[in-house]
C-alpha cells in the first residue's frame, strides 16, 4: 500500500473517531446535562390544561348592599377540537352560527384565532386560552336562540351553550362609586412575567381579567378566587387520552367596605350640586371632590370625585375611542385620592399648630391689617377685611390672612431669615408631616398622590431639579420672547438669574405664603379630611380604610380589618394647640366665614366646627373653593371635606352642599334632629358585619333602606348558585 494511501485511510480514521466522540459528548448532554429540562418539556407536549374561571367574590356595603355584584349570562361556545373535525374545518358551521346569533362570520372565525398567529386579531378578539377549552363566542343569548343550537347538535357541531359570571354594578340609591369600587380588563404581560413559582390554581392566564383601578385592584387577589383546572392527557395527534387532576373552582372572597351607599348617594349628589351652584355663580366650577371620615377609626363612608363616569362601561371590554372619550373628560382619575390642590385658608388649622409649638401664645392679640407689604410685594387678605387687633380664634373665624404672614414672618425671623440655609428651622412645614401631609395616606387603593408641602426641603430639591435651566435661560435671555416682548424677556431674565444663583433659599414670602396654604403647597382632599379627624379626635392621624373585613363567599371565615394609626401628635404644646383649635372651629361656624351656609342649621344640637378656604391659582383661574369640618364638635363622629376647582368662594360653593350632607347623616329637618331620617341604618355607621347566607347572598336591610328594587334585594353570588 502507498504510502498515499496510509495517509488516507488515517485521515479518514481520525475523522471517523472525531465524529463518534462529538455525538457521545452531545448524548450525554442531551441525557445527562439537560435531561431533565428535556423530560419537563416532553411532559409539558402530552399535558393539557382546561380552565373554569372562579367567580369573583361580592363588594358590599357596610349594611350588606351589593356595590360589585354578578349576574348570569347565557354564552355561546365553540369547540375547536370537535369543529375541526369537520370536513370543511367547520366554515359551514360558522355560518350558520354568524346567521343564528346575528353576527358576521369573519367575526367569529377572528375569535377562534389563536392569539399571536398569522391573521390573529389582537387581544380580546384573539383567543388567548387552550385549544383544548371552549371559545366564548357570544353572550348575554336569548334563550330560545340558544335552545334552537343545543336541540340542532348535528348542525351546530362542537357549539355549546353554558352559564356565566358577569360583573354588574346593582347601583343602590343610584351610587356610582366608580373610582372606590374600579374596573376588570385582561391581565397584561408584565403582570404574567412578574409572577414567581405558583400552583395551577394560583397562576394568572393570558384569559384571566384582572382588577385594573379602586377596590377590584387592590383586592384582586382575593376576590379573584381560585379558578378550577383539569389537566389532560394528550397523544402526539392531540387526541385527549384521560383525565389526569381535576380541581374545581373557588369563589373569591367577599369585600365588607366601610362605604354607606345611602350616604354615598348623597355626598355624589351634593357634589354635582356644589359644582352647578358654582357654575350659577358665574365661575366655571370644572371638578371637585368629597370626603366623608369617620374620625374615630379612619373609615371612610362615602367618598366621590367630579366629573365621574358609569363603571358598566367596562364591562365586556371598551372600544378606542371609548376609552379616548374618557381620557378627554378628565373623568378616570379620582380628584379625591390623586388630584392636588392649593388648599388655601383650610391649611391655617397647620399654621396655628406650629404656632403653638413654637410657643406663641394662642389667646393673645394679633394685628389684622388689610396687607402686609414686603419689598415691592404686596400679601392682601382675601376671604376678610381689615379688622386691627384681634384674638387668634378671631382671626381664624374670620379667615384673616395677615395674621397668619405675621406668625409665619415671626417663625421665619427666629430660624434665620435669608442666612438660615437649606437645614434651618421649618415649623410649619414640620407640621404638616404631624399631620400626615407630603406623603400618601395609605388608603387601600392602587393609586394615590402624596401631595406637596411647601417647604425649605421642597425649594432645594426644586433648584437641583430646575437648575440647569434657569443657568441656560439667565444666559440666553429669552431671545425668542425679545423679538416681540423685550421687557417681559427682560424680566424673565432677571427671574432666571435669581433662581440660577439661589432659587434654593427660602425667602420670606414663601414663608408667609406657606401659612395660607399657597404658593407651592397641595394637597389632596383625602389628606385634607384625615387632618380634620385627626384634630376632631384630638391628634390622632389614622390611616383611611375603604375595606372594614374580608369575608369567604358562604360567610363562614371573616378577616377583620382594624383601624391603623399612622401618627399620634405628642408634646404638651402641640397638645395644647389641638385643644384649642377643637374650641375655637365651631366659632367659624356661628360667627365667622362658614356662618352663611349653616343659618337655620340646629349648632345648638348639632354643633359644627369648620374652616373655609378659597385657595388662590395662578392665570386668570378662578379660586379653588374648600370647605372643611368635622360634627358634633363636641362628640366628634365624621369629619367632611368638600372643594370644587374654579368654584369661587368655599362659604357660597362648597359649604352649602357639606351642610345637605350633616342633614343626611343626622337626620335634621329644620330645627327637628331625628336620627331614625339619617340615612345610616339605625343612625350610626354599622358596628357588626352583614350577614352572608350559605348560598352566598346577603341579608340586606329592609324596605327603603336596601336601596334596590324589591326583585334585586335577594342577589345569587356565588358561581354554584346559577351563576351568578
């Protein structure tokens, strides 16, 4: 042999051996390193999942009424694994079922369409479930309709018909609550890539509707309840073989909400009226908000913002211009928990406090002048006049402005004037953190604004944040402006200068604007309530709860909700102060600027204490219009805070609508106080928990005070009952 071909033949033998060892080395990868992962895979291509969605647990009131509830609905379904069977893969039977149910047949073949597939409509339209699970087609069906379907089988080949769970909204009293109660839409991707390791019962689908806003969002998991799987055996054809595990579903659990739909029926109402007398008036009067507390526990009773809109709407899902009409009105966002807003003379109640720890003293006399002039600024009052030397509890029944810069100038004075820096003292600043301002309230909602307290701390961040650009405009000076405005480029200029060199320092007029709650200060009117039960009650600042227990579907597990205490104002001073707004309050009611909207009002029975408060904004706006308080003033039990944007005045705007709502929750007719007319059961918010029969129905109040139509008060809730 040549040696050539010795060559050859051991080339070839090398290569040979190179080509054994590669395919060992990838077998015992395959078996060994990744065998497992493999094994996991080969499983998860013979095991199928078919899943029944759980029905979501009730949201009732504290009297038991049904705010959330389901109603049965009569679906139309389509199996795709027995439609596919047919010779034509079914386009006949789609016909027929578009011709039956009144619906085009290209609309149901996009709904049978895997999500993600060439063709495939996006979600909802798409089918994001298993193909081994019955596609909704249609529902709400009539039920002759769906009769004539079952009876033709042979025709309609692999159509059913089943009974579902559908979100509804009783609307007791005609509540709407749409910003406490939220919505459902289909869970996102984030929110299935954020889950962790969970079972078959837990795990969130790509079917599953979610709570996306209010209650239904925060207490999604447990009202969501737990749907019911079976795990299915499936040959390599996609025949299924057997039956491997079968859980059936668990209704979600009940919410027991502190809200009264009675009451919030009421403070709904009062608010619309409140933003129509304003409108009356001659000012715009655009949104507002409402808040009732009870200032013992936090609770809130009833709570609503304007404008609002019908929570069914998201039922079965909404269209894109649906949705845009909603972003245009301003009407998704809650003025009560997210919109801030300049709280103006309501904000002194903060002042007097740090005033009194301090040390200044609360029963002196105080110079009110008409303005108080600083450089070339001039700080005027606006809800009073000029009224010379006058008692503190004067100045806050008559809402006297300068009392308050003069306070403010002093506090400013003794922590360093212009040299104190960024560290100096900030009393009322300080304050207002007392009393649970600058931070969320920790309502049990989604979402909430944390507000802003004007303050040292707040000026410095605001100059690093808006530095760089008063530097660049101190340098450029407003070129574009300067071609039509050179004077007002000019003063742009000189401003930007200021704030470039130390727009940080905490300069007297912000201080003096700070005690009237101006300048950079907001606030929500949740916060705003819970600083007036905090003083009705004597210092404590609770947090607000919407949810008083959690209750399972049949009644028998309860999960009580206690109050929460965020803050308890210590120190003899601040005490003191406390003491002596609780005495003081009642007088603006009798004898000061909230004494037109309660003339007639019985204060002799029921006394209130209040503060109004018309909080200036910038441009041609017209005032805010707030109206705070707490009742009896001397056995405190619900503080209510009311406020319309561009409403004027809070006396002429916001007080009266604050007074319908005492007369609601006392039951006053005239000088007559009867708390069998209040609109609380039995005249005081609910101490025990509504009854839950075993079916899953509640027991609800008699006659007028179920506040549904006799046919509506026995409602089925749980998914074994019918449905519904």
């Amino acid at each position: 042999m040549s040696q050539r071909s010795n060559v050859r033949l051991f080339v070839l033998g090398a290569l040979m051996l190179s080509l054994v060892l590669t395919l060992i080395g990838r077998l015992f990868y395959l078996q060994v390193m990744t065998g497992e992962e493999y094994k996991v895979a080969a499983v998860n291509n013979t095991v199928r999942e078919v899943v029944e969605p759980a029905v979501r647990g009730l949201i009732l009131d504290q009297a038991g009424r049904p705010l959330v509830s389901n109603r049965t609905s009569l679906v139309i379904t389509v199996d795709k694994i027995e439609l596919g069977r047919e010779p034509d893969g079914g386009e006949a039977v789609i016909e027929r079922l578009g011709r039956i149910l009144d619906l085009p047949a290209e609309g149901i073949a996009d709904r049978l369409k895997p999500c993600g597939t060439e063709d495939a409509k996006p979600p909802p339209v798409c089918w994001n479930g298993s193909p081994y699970q019955p596609v909704p087609i249609a529902q709400d069906v009539d039920p002759q309709t769906a009769l004539t379907i079952m009876e033709q089988g042979q025709v309609y080949r692999g159509v059913d018909a089943r009974l579902d769970a559908i979100r509804e909204y009783p609307a007791p009293f005609n509540v709407n609550a749409a910003h406490l109660l939220g919505y459902l839409g289909p869970v996102t991707e984030e929110q299935l890539d954020e889950q962790g390791p969970t079972t078959a019962s837990d795990r969130l689908r790509r079917t599953d509707v979610v709570g996306r806003s209010g209650l239904e969002a925060y207490y999604d998991e447990e009202v969501r309840g737990k749907p019911g799987v079976t795990t299915l055996a499936v040959d390599t054809a996609g025949r299924v073989t057997g039956t491997l595990e079968q859980f059936d579903p668990e209704p979600g659990q009940y919410l027991i909400s502190s809200l009264d739909a009675h009451l919030q029926s009421v403070v709904e109402d009062q608010l619309v009226r409140a933003v129509q007398r304003a409108q009356r008036q001659g000012n715009p009067g655009d949104s507002g908000a409402a808040v009732v507390v009870e200032v013992d526990t936090g609770r809130i009773l009833a709570m609503a913002s304007y404008p609002t809109y019908d929570p069914s709407i998201w039922v079965g899902g909404v269209t894109q211009k649906q949705f845009e009409k909603l972003m245009d009105s301003g009407s998704l966002a809650s003025n009560a928990t997210q919109g801030i807003f300049a709280p103006g003379s309501t904000y002194k109640v903060v002042s007097t406090l740090a005033a009194g720890r301090q040390g200044f003293d609360l029963s002196g006399t105080y110079d009110c002048p008409s303005r108080v002039k600083l450089g070339t600024q001039v700080f005027r009052n606006y809800e009073s006049a000029a009224y010379g030397d006058i008692s503190l509890a004067r100045a806050l029944e008559v809402s006297c402005n300068t009392v308050f810069y003069g306070l403010a100038d002093r506090m400013w004075e003794q922590a360093g004037g212009d040299d104190a820096g960024r560290d100096g003292a900030d009393p009322v600043a300080d304050a207002a953190r007392q009393l649970g301002l600058g931070e969320a309230t920790g309502i049990d909602l989604p979402v909430e604004s944390e507000g802003r307290i004007a303050s040292r701390e707040f000026k410095a961040e605001n100059w690093e944040r808006k530095r760089d650009t008063w530097c660049k405009n101190a340098v450029e000076g407003y070129p574009e402006t300067r071609k039509s405005d050179p004077e007002l480029a000019d003063y742009f200029t000189a401003l930007d200068q200021e704030n470039c060199a130390d727009g940080f320092r905490w300069r007297e007029g912000d201080a003096l604007n700070a005690s009237i709650g101006q300048g950079d200060t907001a606030v929500t009117p949740l916060q705003m309530a819970m600083v007036y039960a905090a003083i009705a009650n004597g210092g404590t600042v609770y947090e607000p709860r919407m949810v008083k227990a959690i209750m399972s579907a049949d009644g028998s597990e309860i999960q009580e909700i206690p109050p929460i205490v965020s803050n308890e104002i210590t120190g003899s001073r601040a005490r003191q102060s406390i003491r002596f707004l609780q005495r003081t309050l009642p007088g603006v009611t009798t004898n000061g600027s909230g004494r037109d909207p309660f003339s007639g009002f019985p204060l002799d029975q029921i006394p209130v204490a209040s503060k109004t408060g018309s909080a200036q904004v910038t441009g041609d706006k017209v005032s805010t219009s707030w109206f705070a308080s707490y009742a009896p003033a001397d056995d405190p039990q619900y503080a209510v805070v009311m406020m319309v944007t561009q409403g004027g005045l809070g006396s002429k705007t916001s007080g009266p609508s604050v007074r319908k709502i005492y007369e609601a929750l006392f039951g006053i007719d005239g000088q007559d106080v009867n708390p069998r007319r209040s609109v609380l059961v039995d005249g005081k918010p609910s101490s025990d928990l509504p009854v839950i029969r075993n079916d899953g129905t509640p027991v609800l109040p008699l006659g007028k005070d179920s506040g549904l139509p006799e046919a509506r008060e026995t409602l089925t809730a749980r998914g074994d009952e019918g449905g519904g």
